[in-house]
C-alpha cells in the first residue's frame, strides 16, 4: 500500500520540478527582455515568457503545490530598470482585450 502512495509521490515531485524548470525558463526569457531592442522579438518574448509561466502555473494547481513559496521565484517588474517590461505588459494586455 505504500508504495502505491509513493508512485504518486514521485510523479508530483516529477512535475514539481518540471514546474520549476518552466518558471525558471520565464527568469531567462524575462532577463532577455530587459536588454531586448527590437519590438518585434520583444513581442515574440512576451508570449514566450506568459506560455512558460501559465504552464508552471497550471502544473502547481495540479499537484496542490503551495503557492505562497513561489513568492521568492517572481520578479518585481514594477522596479525594474528596463521600460521594456511596461512595453511586454500593454502586448499581452492588448492580446488579451482582443481576445475578449
């Protein structure tokens, strides 16, 4: 009986850190924006950079992972230097207005 309680242990922990490597691609892409130039790329990251993050997201709720510890894990873009992540906002926001 227990080990069938440890399969699922494995798997969560699986996913876990499958959630992690998403967010920790977000970091990267999200490091990339701050120094990226052209609008066009800009906008490329932006959707790479919500897809990776959404997908770590969904990945936390399905494996009930307490999400008050991804705190330490988000970038405050609201400090941040680069204008770029202000341009990053108003793209998904516009998608996201189309969308509706």
């Amino acid at each position: 009986m227990f080990s069938f309680l440890n399969i699922f242990k494995k798997k969560d922990v699986k996913k876990e850190e499958e959630a992690f490597a998403l967010l920790k691609r977000a970091s990267i892409i999200s490091k990339k924006i701050a120094e990226e130039s052209n609008d066009a790329k800009l906008k490329g990251l932006a959707f790479e950079l919500k897809r990776s993050h959404d997908e770590a997201i969904k990945i936390f709720e399905e494996i009930n992972y307490d999400m008050n510890k991804l705190d330490r894990y988000y970038i405050d873009t609201k400090n941040s230097l680069s204008g770029n992540y202000k341009k990053v906002e108003s793209i998904l926001n516009n998608f996201k207005n189309r969308i509706a």
